[in-house]
C-alpha cells in the first residue's frame, strides 16, 4: 500500500505543473545505446537513466560516485574506508566488501569494456558524453555481474574540437586542471589527449595525542599524511580514431594514479569500560600499564580531528587498453572490441579510530583482465537482431597483512594471508525484436554461460587451502512493448540473471577457499510506461518490478576474533516502484523529479557464521528521491539538486544482533547548488556548493566482532565543499 500512495502523491505533482503548450521549446531527444543499437530513450523498452552531457558538464561528473542520488534505486557510495573503490547497489542488489576476489552485482562499463572488480572503480573519467544507468537484470547483452543492473560510462569521440581546458578551485586546497586536446590529423583520422591533475588537502586534520604511553598510548608517529581524506590524482586519456562510411577503428588508453589519504574511521561505538575489560583487566600483559578510556575518542558525529597511530594509505593505479572495430557488411555491422585492464591496489587502515594500537590491516592487491566481444547487429523492416560472443580472463592477488592489540606488546597478534582467484568465463547471446503487428513488438533474448574459477588461501606459515569450481547458466529475456498512443509505450519484461559462485577468500574459516559458495540467479518481473507530453515538454516514466533472488549472495562481516568477511547465500524478493519525470515548467525552467519505493526482505532461513539468522537486505532503502530545478536567467543558469534517501542497513544482520542498530543508517537529505555563467564565447565558468545545508551524515560503518569489544567504525560523506569551474575552448 505504501508503494500506491507513493503513485498517487507523486503524479498530482507532476501534472498539475501550469505547462504552456504553445512553446516551441521542448525536451532534448537523447539517444542511448543499451540495447547495442542507437535508440530514443523513450522507445527504449528497459528501465534506463540517461545523464547527458550538459548535465555531466554542469555538475562535474568525472567517476561513478559522481552520480549518487540521480537514478531511481541506485546507491553509490564510497566503499567503507576507501576513496578509491565504489559499492554499488540497484534495486537492492549490491555487493558490500570490494574483496578483489568477489564480483559486483552491478556491472560497470567503460566504452563497451567491463571494469570487473569494486577496488579501483574510482577513477576520474573525463570528457564523458553520457552515462546510461539500466536497472534490472541485463543478462542477455551485458551477462556476468549484471543481476542488479549495469552502468555504462560512454567517453565523447574525438570530433577535431581542437584545445580546451578546466581549472577548477576550492575550499579545503582543492586545485584541478584538465586539458583537452582533440584534432583531425588525416581525412577521417582523429585523436584526443586529455590530461587531468586533481589535488585536494584533506578534512580530518591528524593531532598528536593528548595522551602518554604509560597511559597505553602510542606517541603519535603519523608523519606522512597530517590530513585525511585527501586526493592527489593523476590520469591521462588517448584516443585514435577512423571514422569512415562503412567502418570505423579506435585505440583508446587509459590510466589514472592515485595516492590518497583515506577517509578518517570513527569510532561511533564500544561496549561500555572497553578499556578496563583490555587494558587493566590484561594488566599482566601489558606490563601494569592501564589504557586510557577509548570512549573519549569515541562520537557519533563527523571529527575534524583525528589522533590516529600510524600513518594510513591508499594508492591505486588503474590502466587499460582498448580497441574497437566496426564494419559494415550486407548481413550488418560487425563490432569487436578487444581490451586488457590492470590495477595495482593497496591501503593501509588504522582500525580503532584512536591513538591505541589495537587493530590495523593492509591490502596489496594486483588484478589483470582480458576480454573480447565480438557482436553482429542489423534489422529488416520487421525484425532487430543482436548476436554476440564474448570471453573474459582474469587473475587477482591480495597480500593482507593485520597486526591486532599491539599495545599488549608481545602479546599482540600478527597475521599476514594472502588470498587470490580468477578464472574464465565465456558466454554466446542473442536478442531478437519482431514488430509482428502494428505498434506491437516481441523481444526475446538468450545467452549461455560457462565460468571456470579458481580459489586460494594461505595463512602464512600455518595453513593454505585452494578449491575450484565450474558454473554454467543459460538466461533469458522476453519483452512485450506496445505504441499505446502517439505518447505512451507500454512494456512488460522478464529477465533472468546469473552471477557465478567463488571462494570465501577473506573468511576466518581456513578451509573456506577449498568449497565455494553457490551461483545466484534472479528472475525479475517489470511493467513499464514511458510518455511524452505536452507537446513533449514533459517526460514521465514509471516502472514497477519483482526481483525474486535465488542463492543470493550476500556479503557478512562476522569479525569474531579478526577483521573477516564471508559470502553466504539466501534467497530474497525485492519489489518496487520507479517514477522518473522531466518538465519544462516554461520556457527557462526545467523540474526533474525522480521517486522510487523498494520493498525488500529474505525468504530463506540462511544463519552466518556467527549465529544469527541473516535478516536486512543490505542498501535497500525505502523511499529515494531526486528532485532537480533548472532556471536560466538569461545572463547565467542556475541549478537546484536535492537527494533523499530514507534510513537502511548497510548489512544483513538480525535485528537481535547488536550490530544492526549500529550500522543502521540514518535517513538524510542532501541539497547542492550550481551557478553558471558564460561571460564571454568559448568561456563557461560555474561556482558550486556541494552539501549546502553542511550535513554530517554517517554514509557506513564497520562493525568489529566481540573479539574487539564490539569497536565499530563510522565514516562520513564529504563536509560543505565550495568551487569554482573555469571552461575555456580555445
């Protein structure tokens, strides 16, 4: 019922809207390409969010996270602890630890090319000309890892535009270049450079101690970074393009290096006289010496001030290389697209939140991957045909190294494991589009999969542990689209998706490499209407959906004596509601409103590792909301972007475990403001103001175990920022 009265609040407010219909303004058409061919977004039959240029242009949108809050049930975070890898979630699918040995639930791509793994997912990606985000299943063209949906990110081709450049300044010593260089350097041969350096000091200032050692304290050795949470970015693109009548050729390369600081772990929570219970009630091994209360470093609220004891790290170095070819033939275009990516990855986490050397880990991660796809599309006067092959090769290795309760000296506990995995996967598809009657059309779609994975674990100098496994799934599609007027489309949609099993390398259980944990799988229902109104000035789309999850494989952090991390399965239905709507209130104002509802619970009976039943379907909000008002005012623009997400976990535990209160996250609503001005020609400059109403919210927590006195760890999305964009073209 909760999801009716969403429909019935949410449309009165979008058609009462006083539209002034003899205005020859009217909505940009934009083209999307999530069906392997060119299409209106309109006709498109899935449920799909385009961010077009302008807009990517107006809001700076550079990486994936970029784009939280613009999409009907789509959560994008930084993962906990992290700047530079990314959870994602689409209606309620998503996978919670980066674990470079587990697979996302949401795929991304980058021009075509699959970017597989969460760590590394964060990287600047400039000189975007659009962003297509599909939610649902999409596992007839896009396959492996597209259960919850699949976020395209399309770079702008290089036209001989010739040079411009962004500088871009702001508060907390943001300072950012980007150089664009784009030139025709033979008959229908064009490359692009584009150069990107982004440096920003961090928000959380490092403090010495106020604290002694003979207090358990560790004097503050933090040399290298005095600030947390900073960026300091480099990144390069290279295109070289063919652009011919009957066939096209580009070589793209990309790589962007980083060296952050990450973000500052708060601790948020600790059962009550933590350190009496390890400080003097160990006093035999700590030498006498009592620690300081911990609970006074201990706040639910966002710190400006962080008395950590080591220095913390995260770099990464991500690098690919792609090419596409094109050719038109009497049977239709063939397309391949073949590409290798790298990515060196490491951090290292202070793990208390405070001057104590109680817990601290590392991760220095490698993964390398080969694809290729090679796709036939063409149509007739009745029918639309994508056939397709495409094949993946991966590898990847973590060096984890974790030091706990060092300030019980000899006492304490080292451990360093190493775990990795990778394997094949190869996959044949096709998808049919029959127009077998007027305004009718049947899609029917089908792929087959074969993966092959390896697992390995080792203890270093205890025990190691491999396993392998093979998984195979064949998925389908089936589409009913019907023209129900000049203005409205109607669909319905099933679509089944399948994500292959793997190995619990970061689990606690020695032997968990050795047994892998089962493929998931998701049949999803969809009725959909796309309309276009008012002389089309005004876009309204509405999508209700039923996911029923099989074998769901959900991410829990047990933590009973160690920082670990398990993959178990359990079965799920989510259902909800979308409603997306765009309108031109009048000639120089532009409403974007988006609502959408998740209804989401487990129907398995699936207990963890520790015990508990697993129970909250993790980044499954309610109610979301994106509300967006554009005004041009003649000599500049404005905009107005607020988001809203409604409380939810960030885990799947039980209600009766503790934890859950713990990581549950507050609902919050976000508002950021945007500016625009083009003084002169070939000169836009935008002054912006993300979070406007400074709010300090709790974006994920990481809960220790009872072997760690339940310490539990917060981190907070960015403070009030303030900016300013100088575009110039040359």
């Amino acid at each position: 019922m909760s999801n009716l009265k969403c429909v019935l609040f949410a449309l009165p407010l979008v058609f009462a809207l006083n539209l002034n219909a003899q205005s020859s303004v009217v909505l940009e058409e934009v083209v999307v390409t999530a069906q392997k061919k060119e299409e209106n977004l309109q006709d498109t039959p899935i449920a799909i969010t385009a961010i077009t240029a302008s807009t990517i242009d107006d809001l700076d949108i550079a990486n994936v996270v970029d784009l939280a809050g613009m999409a009907p049930n789509v959560h994008i975070i930084n993962t906990p602890s992290n700047n530079t890898a990314a959870t994602i979630a689409i209606r309620g699918g998503s996978t919670t630890n980066p674990a470079i040995t587990w697979e996302p639930t949401v795929g991304m791509y980058l021009d075509g090319v699959y970017l597989g793994k969460g760590q590394g997912s964060i990287f600047d990606v400039v000189d975007l000309e659009r962003v297509e985000i599909l939610r649902g299943p999409q596992g007839t063209l896009y396959g492996r890892n597209t259960l919850g949906g699949a976020i395209n990110l399309i770079s702008k081709k290089p036209s001989g535009e010739g040079l411009s450049t962004k500088i871009t300044l702001g508060n907390y010593g943001l300072k950012q270049t980007q150089l664009i260089g784009d030139y025709k350097i033979a008959d229908n041969v064009f490359t692009k450079v584009v150069l990107n350096k982004k440096r920003r000091g961090g928000y959380v200032n490092v403090e010495g101690s106020p604290y002694q050692a003979a207090q358990g304290v560790v004097p503050n050795t933090v040399t290298d970074h005095l600030e947390l949470n900073t960026i300091d970015s480099d990144g390069i693109k290279f295109t070289l393009a063919y652009e011919g009548d009957t066939s096209s050729f580009s070589l793209s390369y990309d790589r962007t290096e980083q060296d952050n600081v990450p973000p500052f772990a708060q601790l948020v929570y600790a059962i009550p006289n933590w350190s009496s219970a390890f400080g003097a009630g160990a006093s035999a091994l700590t030498g006498g010496l009592k620690l300081a209360p911990i609970e006074l470093f201990q706040s639910a609220d966002r710190q400006s001030q962080a008395h950590i004891n080591l220095n913390t790290s995260e770099t990464s170095e991500v690098e690919g290389t792609s090419l596409t070819f094109t050719q038109d033939t009497s049977i239709g275009t063939i397309k391949a697209i073949l590409a290798k990516r790298e990515t060196l990855w490491s951090d290292r986490l202070d793990l208390d939140g405070g001057p104590f050397d109680i817990a601290d880990t590392g991760r220095n991660t490698t993964y390398d991957a080969e694809t290729m796809e090679i796709q036939l599309t063409g149509s007739t006067d009745t029918l639309d045909y994508v056939l397709g092959y495409y094949k993946l090769k991966d590898d990847a290795y973590t060096n984890n190294p974790q030091r706990f309760f060092g300030v019980f000296g000899s006492f304490g506990t080292s451990i360093v494991q190493n775990y990795s995995g990778g394997g094949e996967s190869e996959a044949i598809f096709g998808q049919l589009t029959y127009r077998f009657a007027e305004d009718w059309d049947m899609t029917v779609g089908i792929r087959s999969t074969e993966e092959d994975k390896v697992g390995f674990k080792e203890y270093v100098g205890i025990l190691s542990a491999s396993g392998q496994g093979s998984f195979d799934d064949t998925t389908g599609t089936f589409i009913l689209s019907h023209d129900y007027s000049e203005n409205t489309n109607l669909y319905f949609k099933i679509a089944e998706g399948f994500k292959a099993g793997g190995f619990n390398a970061e689990s606690s259980n020695p032997f968990a490499a050795s047994t892998p944990y089962a493929p998931e799988t998701i049949q999803s229902t969809e009725f959909g209407l796309k309309g276009r109104y008012f002389d089309n000035r005004m876009m309204l789309n509405i999508a209700y959906f039923d996911n029923e999850h099989e074998d769901m494989q959900i991410s829990y952090f047990t933590a009973l004596a160690a920082a670990a991390s398990e993959v178990i399965n359990n079965s799920a239905d989510i259902s909800g509601i979308e409603i997306e709507s765009m309108t031109l209130i009048n000639d120089s104002t532009k409403l974007t409103v988006n609502l959408s509802t998740l209804d989401s619970e487990f129907t398995g009976n699936k207990t963890a590792g520790d015990g508990f039943l697993v129970e909250l379907v993790p980044y499954s909000p309610d109610l979301t909301a994106y509300v967006s008002l554009e005004r041009d005012f003649g000599n500049f623009r404005m905009r107005l972007d607020h988001s809203r997400v409604s409380e939810h976990p960030t885990f799947p535990y039980n209600s009766k475990d503790f934890r859950a209160e713990i990581t549950q996250i507050d609902s919050v609503g976000k508002t950021d403001l945007t500016l625009m001005a083009e003084p002169i020609e070939d000169m836009q400059i935008n002054f912006w103001i993300r979070n406007l109403n400074d709010v300090e919210h709790r974006s994920s927590t990481i809960p220790f175990g009872p072997g760690f006195g339940q310490l539990s760890l917060g981190y907070f999305d960015a403070p009030r920022t303030v900016g300013i964009d100088m575009h110039y073209k040359f």
